[in-house]
C-alpha cells in the first residue's frame, strides 16, 4: 500500500504539475506541449480510475464495488487509455511536420488543426470506450461476481459473464487491434520518414538536436503500446489473466509515472522554464519573508 500510494501521489503531482507548467509558460504555448499537456492529463484520468480504489482495496477486507460504479470505472479508463494511444499519433505526426518542413510548421501546425486533431482523438476514444462498455455490461452475470482483476477490465467481466462471449470477444479483439495496431503504424510510418529526414542533416549537431526531440516520444511509444498490445490485441481475452495484472499495473501505475519524467528530463525546454519557474517562486518566498 505504502509503495502504491507513493507512485500514485508522485504520478499524481508530476502530471499536474506538467500540465500547469505548460499552461502558465509562453514559452511552452506551442503544438508540440499543447499535445503533451493533453499527454499528461490522459495519463492523470486513467490512472485516478484505478489507482484510488486500488489503494482502498489494498487495505480494505471488504473488496466490492458497485455494478454502475464498475462501469464508469471501465468507462473512464477505456477513454483515455485508447486516446492516450492515438495522442501519441498525433505528436508523432506532430514532430513530423516540425522535422520534414519547419519553415511552413507554424501554419501547418495551426491552432484550429491542433484542436481539430485533438477533437479526434477524444470522439474517437468515447466512441471505442461506449462501444467496448455496451458489449460488457450487457451481459449476464448470473454465477459468480468475483473479478479476477484490481480493477474492472474487459477479460475479466468476460471470464465471469454466464453466457458464451466467442464473440464479444472477437469483436473486442477487433476494436482493440484497429485503435492499437492502426495508431501504432501511423506513428511508426511518422519516424521513417522523420529518420530518414534526419540522416540526410549535413551537421552532426543538428542530427543530434533532431533525435533528441524524437527520442523521448519514441520511448513512451515502446512502452505504451507494447504493454497494451501484450494485453488487448490478442483473440482470446480470458487467458493469461494473471500476466495480465502484471501488463496492467505497468499500463495504470508505470506509464503515467514515467512519462512525464521522460518528456522533462529528456527535455531542455521543460527544463529551462522549469528551473526559471522555481527561481520565480524562491524569489517570491524570500521578498515575502
């Protein structure tokens, strides 16, 4: 409990405190930090759907929750787990334009494209979600009600239904492979290209200034969507449900964690106005006292 409780208040905070940097700071008002405050609230919503009542039921001996109650659980981080996943699409494409014609990136990169893109990306993670929750929650659950999970999964609602789910499952699986495989290739055919840009720089230092930008997105890109990909595209979704609590605690708890520190300490700019927004609040702190 202790442990959890700490990444989620360190997760937690970390997010927040990037998406308010980003708010507050001019210097980071621009499309590539518009997207990754988006990045940092996904990573804050869906892991404050599972990680609270994890934690209550880490201490609690009583582990219930209610039937709505699962719902909106399974509803909330479906939405933003899968916009998550095209967000990061989006940055890739975003880094793209940056890289292949910087000299035309500013109106390619407008705001009404930015938000245009953004709209999306959440209609198209309320819709999967809704989709994934109507299937789910109108089954019947006429056996056991125990759930084999920390928090309410679609394999594990599928393992206790009472009814043959082959196709529920199949249409899941389905779901799941064009939202996570499609985002996926889109952002993988985004750093051909942009690698193949790069390699063509004639300066060493600007080869290295350009990996540098693209290879924070690409690590967060390997551990999202390896770990949901382990978890949600394969066509049986009741096997493996223990290696699946594993997949998933790097997906709810990990991955938000991590990202935020990735995209800082990777990051100068986060840096830069991270250091000048502490010395502003030190100076504040020392003419107040």
């Amino acid at each position: 409990f202790a442990v959890f409780l700490a990444v989620y208040i360190i997760n937690f905070s970390a997010n927040l405190g990037m998406i308010v940097l980003i708010r507050m700071d001019y210097q980071l008002h621009t499309p590539m930090y518009f997207f990754l405050s988006h990045l940092s609230f996904c990573d804050l919503c869906y892991s404050t759907a599972t990680g609270p009542k994890m934690l209550v039921d880490l201490l609690a001996k009583n582990k219930s929750i209610p039937f709505y109650g699962c719902a909106l659980q399974f509803l909330v981080f479906c939405i933003f787990a899968d916009s998550e996943c095209l967000l990061l699409s989006v940055m890739a494409f975003d880094r793209y334009k940056a890289i292949i014609n910087p000299l035309l990136y500013t109106v390619n990169m407008s705001s009404r494209v930015c938000y245009l893109l953004l709209t999306g990306v959440y209609l198209v993670g309320i819709a999967d979600a809704l989709i994934h929750m109507t299937l789910a929650f109108r089954l019947c659950f006429c056996g056991s009600n125990e759930i084999n999970h920390f928090f309410c999964d679609i394999a594990p609602l599928l393992q206790v239904a009472c009814i043959n789910t082959h196709l529920i499952e199949k249409i899941n699986f389905l779901l799941s492979a064009l939202v996570i495989l499609s985002s996926l290739a889109f952002t993988t055919g985004s750093y051909v290209y942009i690698i193949s840009t790069i390699l063509r720089i004639p300066s060493t230092q600007g080869r290295q200034k350009a990996f540098s930008t693209c290879a924070s997105h690409i690590t967060v890109v390997s551990i999202a969507h390896g770990s949901n990909i382990f978890v949600y595209v394969r066509p049986n979704q009741n096997s493996s449900l223990d290696y699946d609590k594993v997949a998933a605690v790097l997906i709810t708890v990990v991955t938000p964690l991590l990202n935020p520190f990735i995209y800082s300490l990777r990051n100068e700019k986060v840096q830069e106005v991270l250091r000048e927004t502490v010395n502003r609040i030190m100076t504040l702190i020392q003419r107040k006292t």
